[in-house]
C-alpha cells in the first residue's frame, strides 16, 4: 500500500527511500515544538487553560515517541524484507500528530470573538499540512495519514458548520487540497528517480570496484604520465605500495627512457585513431628486477585526458617464444 500509485523501486532504493523519511523526522521534530509554541502563545486566553495544557501534553508526547522510534530505527537492521515495517511505525507516528493539529478545528478552536484567533487557526492548518507534504514527501502512506486527519476538521466545519463558507472558497479550499497533493506526488518522483538512480549507480561502482581489487591483472588510471589510481595487483607486480605508484612518474617504472617514450608515443599514436593501445614493454621492480609488461589500454570517454590499463605480466611468455625461435631457425636450416 505504501507504494501504491507509484513506481516499484529495487530492495536497495526502498530501504534508502524510507532512511530518508525518518532522516527528516528530527528536522520535523523541531519544527512540530516550534508549532506547538507558537500556538500555545496565540491560543492563551482564548480557549480553557486546561484544554491548552492537555493538548500541549499530548504533543509533546508523541514527538518525543516519535523521536525514540528515529533512535531504534538508527539501531535496527533495515534489511529490505522488515523495512515496510517501520514505514507504517513512522506513519502512525505522523498519524498521532495529525489528530492533535487537528485540534486547531475542534476543541482548541477559537471561539467567534476571537478573529485574529481564529486566522492564526486556518493559517496554521495550511502551512502544517504543506510542510507535512515536504516533510513525507518519500512516502505515500505517511503523508495520507498525517495530512486527512488535519484537513478534513475545517473543510467540513466551512462546508456544513458554523463557517458557512461560500461556495467560491470552498473550490478555492479543494483547489488548496490538489495542488498541496500534486507538489507531494511531485517531489515524491523526484526522490525515488533520484534514489533509483543513485542506488543503481553505486551498485555499479561497488561491482566495478570488486572486479578492480579481485582482477589477476593489475589495472592502472593514467593521466599523462601520472598514475592516477591502481590496484594492489599492479603493486604486487611491481613490488611497490599503491602510494608509491601513484605519486612517482610512470616513467620511473620502465627500464629505460626509451622505452618509456616508446610507450607514450604507441600510446598517443593508437588514441588519435581510436584504437585500443597495445604493446610490450620491460619494467623494473623495486628490487631491480625486471619483467615484461603487456599493456591494453583505451582512452576514458568525454575528452578525459585519463586512459584505463590492463597490465599482464608475461616474462615466462616472452622467455618460451625465444627460447623456441632457435629450434624454429634450426628446423627451418634442416
């Protein structure tokens, strides 16, 4: 139900949807004590003194319930199978809110003497209910329970009560409630595109760094001639830490200079065309040590001065292709 009329999010995005929804409960808190001040201040005098301090009461109490249901959801373990679970918590909370605002049209509403009372009544009704549609915008069945309770008390007293609105303010009222409906279903869409979004794409990221750490090749991030980022294979291969490699030149690695400047100019010979670059080239451990590097690399999209490497150690390779090129040359003299 909590989802009803809009779109199916994956288990990740929920659970982050509904984060965000008890995210905003402190930030909701504050302002609910502040409403119950200011309404405390404007309502002195005009209604029974102790209808105020019960109501007050019961405010306050249901934002510090509130407030320890936000603390055990901080502690909960929000797998995606429970999380709708505390979405209905935190809408019954929202719930127990709405009715006491709601008494702003019942018990603490002013009585016919007390105009500016009774202004500061309406007004507080519409900027509660808007910010309720800000504040729950993530979820559908919070919103409806917080925002019903609070509208329906005055739409009826004007409709069929002492107010006797006329019929153009009644339209103007239910015109209030569409567009206060369509600004939460509004913001509604964005957050959980957003989310969906976001969610997807960290995904990927996490995925792309599992295959980047576990790789039996190491893979390497180069801008110019700077490592920009590695994986601990490629420190392996070279004997070195990741810092290490990313902060020295990449010519540092090669056994010569000449083969370093071989290296760029393959390099930049192989991206002007759009090719993938390909090549051999000796490197040195730090221990002195050296080795033959197979590199494959492409150029990063977007006219990003970076390209992506795939470095392959393949010495024993390049030993047992010369070692058979001799018995090659002998068969061939045969």
């Amino acid at each position: 139900m909590s989802t009803l009329l809009s779109r199916k999010l994956s288990d990740a995005a929920e659970v982050r949807r509904i984060e965000m929804v008890f995210q905003r409960l402190p930030s909701g808190s504050i302002a609910a004590m502040i409403g119950i001040l200011l309404c405390f201040l404007i309502l002195f005098g005009t209604i029974e003194l102790e209808v105020l301090k019960l109501w007050v009461a019961y405010m306050l109490t249901v934002v510090a319930v509130r407030m320890w249901v936000w603390h055990m959801f901080g502690k909960a373990d929000r797998q995606s199978t429970r999380i709708h679970h505390w979405e209905w918590v935190f809408a019954g909370g929202a719930f127990l809110a709405s009715l006491g605002w709601s008494a702003l049209f019942g018990p603490l509403f002013p009585p016919a003497t007390s105009h500016d009372a009774q202004m500061f009544a309406v007004l507080a009704v519409v900027v509660i209910a808007f910010t309720g549609a800000v504040f729950l915008a993530e979820s559908h069945v919070a919103f409806w329970l917080f925002t019903v309770p609070i509208l329906i008390p005055p739409f009826v007293y004007y409709a069929f009560g002492a107010g006797h609105a006329a019929p153009w303010a009644l339209a103007a009222a239910a015109g209030g409630i569409a567009v206060l409906i369509l600004v939460q279903r509004t913001l509604y869409s964005s957050v959980t595109d957003n989310l969906q979004r976001s969610t997807e794409a960290e995904s990927l990221l996490e995925e792309q760094q599992a295959i980047f750490e576990s790789s039996p090749l190491g893979i390497a991030v180069i801008d110019d001639k700077h490592v920009v980022k590695c994986n601990a294979r490629l420190g392996d291969m070279l004997g070195r830490r990741i810092q290490e490699l990313t902060t020295a030149s990449l010519h540092a690695h090669f056994v010569s200079a000449e083969e370093a400047h071989q290296f760029l100019a393959d390099r930049t010979s192989a991206f002007d065309r759009g090719h993938l670059a390909q090549g051999m080239y000796r490197l040195h451990r730090a221990d002195g040590s050296e080795f033959w590097a197979e590199f494959s690399g492409r150029k990063m999209a977007g006219g990003s001065s970076r390209s992506v490497w795939m470095i392959a150690d393949v010495t024993l390779r390049v030993a047992n292709e010369q070692r058979a090129q001799p018995r090659d040359q002998a068969t061939i003299r045969r």
